[in-house]
C-alpha cells in the first residue's frame, strides 16, 4: 500500500517523520500534459505517480471555473486523440465551458485508469537531485517524500495567476476575485456592482455572462484586444465519428496554420 492508500504496486514504506513512496517517475500537475505523461510512463512500465495540488482533474479547467470559462479552440481539436478517450465521448459545443470539461476529465480517468495513481491537493514543495542516488527527492504540502528516478513537471503555462500591486487592495472592503483563482462554490453577482480588470480572454469571457446578471458592470481595459463573435454551435455525435473528426480536425489545422480560423 502506499502512503495515500492506493494500491498500485509502488513500493512504500511509512515513519513518524515522513511517509516516503518510492517510484521511477513522478508527475506534477493533472492537467492535458501531467495526465498523458503519466499515462505514457505507465504504458512504457514504469511505476508511476502524480501529485496535483487542486482539488480535481483537469488542470486549468479546475481553477478557472468562473462564469463563462470555455475552450476557444474548436472542441472536437481540444481533447486527447487517444481512441479509448474519443470513442465513447461526444461534445455538445463547438467551445464548451468548463463544467463539460470537467465531465471529459472524469471520462478519460475512467478510461485510462488514472485516479489510482494520483494524490490531489497535494502540492510538491522541492525536488533535488542526489547524485549519489541519482535520484530526485521531492517532497510535499502533505509530508509526502519520493525518491524518483524520473521527475516530470506538467505544472502548466497559464496556471500561475498575477495579481498587479494595486495600491490599498489589502484595504478593499469589497469582495474581489481573480478568475484563475475562482471559489469552487461560485459566486451570486446577481444584482451587483461589478468591476473587472482586464479585457483579454478571460475577461471578455467573464464580461458576455455576468453582463445580463449584474446590476453595474464597469470595465477597466488598458489594452483593447481584437476580438470577434464566438459563433458557437451545439455538436452532435455523427460529426464526431473518427473518420470525420480526422478529416475535420486536418481541415481546420490547415486553417488555424494560416491564420485564425473565422468560420468554416
Ligand atoms: C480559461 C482558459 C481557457 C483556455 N482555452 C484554451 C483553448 O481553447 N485552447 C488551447 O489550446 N489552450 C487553452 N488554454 C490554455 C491551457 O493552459 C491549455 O490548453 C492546457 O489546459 C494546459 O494544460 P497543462 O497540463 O499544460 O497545464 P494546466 O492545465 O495548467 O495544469 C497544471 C496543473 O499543475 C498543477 N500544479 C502546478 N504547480 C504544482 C505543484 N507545485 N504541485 C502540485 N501541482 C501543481 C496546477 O494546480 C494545475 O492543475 C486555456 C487556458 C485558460 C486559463
């Protein structure tokens, strides 16, 4: 048994000090990336585990749960190619939202076996190489020790928030929220006033479904972005068969090659 309980053939041992799982190959991270790593590794046999520090699969589509979040790539291209993951799974929007991607994550950990493996809010503290060993030794929130041969960081390219210095915001007696950081529970802006900061992706996201909500939405823009309509479209299963999503999904990257893709 490891130290989490789990049953998965990683050998083990437990202290007073520290619970120490020895493994090949440890992967940070349970988003697209930490998720096929660590279903590749386990393919290739090494033992295998990861360690996420959210509360659920997914990655990014755990954090930013806030109204409005969606894909903005074209569904069908946003997902593992992997057929197990693919064939039993339909998307119901060209751009689906958050909520349906965390439904896909469940999906694919009951379909690659994944959860066995991975210790959630959990977060890696340190990881230093042993020469001696030639190991790393990584260690945890959770007083969780690994040796490891093989250290994978997964740990994402937009998953790290910036809050700006804004002077007195330690003083804001309102309630304030960045949308990488969301409450799991969500929050009612039902009849508010609202200011947000910023008019990139996630902003103009935000905007398009709290707007109808609120009471008084003011936007702070320093930097205008192009943006255009984001034509969404429900999805059905007989566009998704595998031969059509391959032909689709090679059309539109031919697209997306030359430049963004508009409409088809
Ligand atoms: C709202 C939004 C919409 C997006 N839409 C698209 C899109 O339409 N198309 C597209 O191509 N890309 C999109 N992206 C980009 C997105 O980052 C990638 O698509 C993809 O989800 C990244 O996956 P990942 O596995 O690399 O990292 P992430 O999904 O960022 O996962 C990294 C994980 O590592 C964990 N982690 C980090 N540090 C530690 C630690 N020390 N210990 C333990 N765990 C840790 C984090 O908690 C996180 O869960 C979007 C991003 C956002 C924020």
């Amino acid at each position: 048994m490891t130290a989490d309980g789990n049953s998965n053939g990683i050998g083990a041992e437990t202290n007073d000090s520290a619970k120490v799982q020895h493994v090949d190959a440890l992967v940070v991270g349970a988003g697209f990336g930490g998720l096929y790593c660590l279903h590749r590794l386990r393919k290739l046999g090494l033992s295998t585990k990861l360690f996420e520090a959210g509360g659920e699969l997914g990655g990014i589509w755990y954090w930013n749960c806030y109204p409005g979040a969606r894909v903005d790539s074209d569904a069908p291209s946003y997902q593992f190619f992997m057929e197990e993951t693919w064939k039993d799974w339909t998307w119901t929007e060209r751009y689906p939202d958050w909520k349906e991607l965390r439904r896909y994550f469940k999906h694919v950990d009951q379909k690659l076996d994944l959860s066995k493996d991975i210790s959630m809010a959990t977060r890696v503290m340190s990881a230093e190489w042993m020469p001696a060993e030639e190991r790393w030794t990584i260690k945890t929130d959770t007083g969780v020790v690994v040796p490891a041969k093989y250290f994978v960081t997964s740990t994402g390219y937009t998953a790290k928030k910036y809050i700006p210095d804004f002077k007195g915001l330690d003083k804001f007696k309102g309630v304030w929220h960045h949308t990488a950081a969301w409450p799991q529970e969500g929050i009612d802006m039902m009849g508010k006033r609202v200011g947000i900061i910023g008019t990139g992706a996630s902003g103009i996201q935000i905007i398009q479904e709290i707007g109808p909500q609120v009471k008084n939405l003011t936007i702070f823009q320093r930097t205008p972005n192009q943006a255009i309509a984001m034509q969404q479209e429900k999805l059905y299963a007989y566009e998704q068969n595998a031969e059509e999503l391959l032909c689709w999904s090679y059309g539109r990257a031919q697209r997306l090659l030359r430049g963004i893709s508009l409409q088809s």
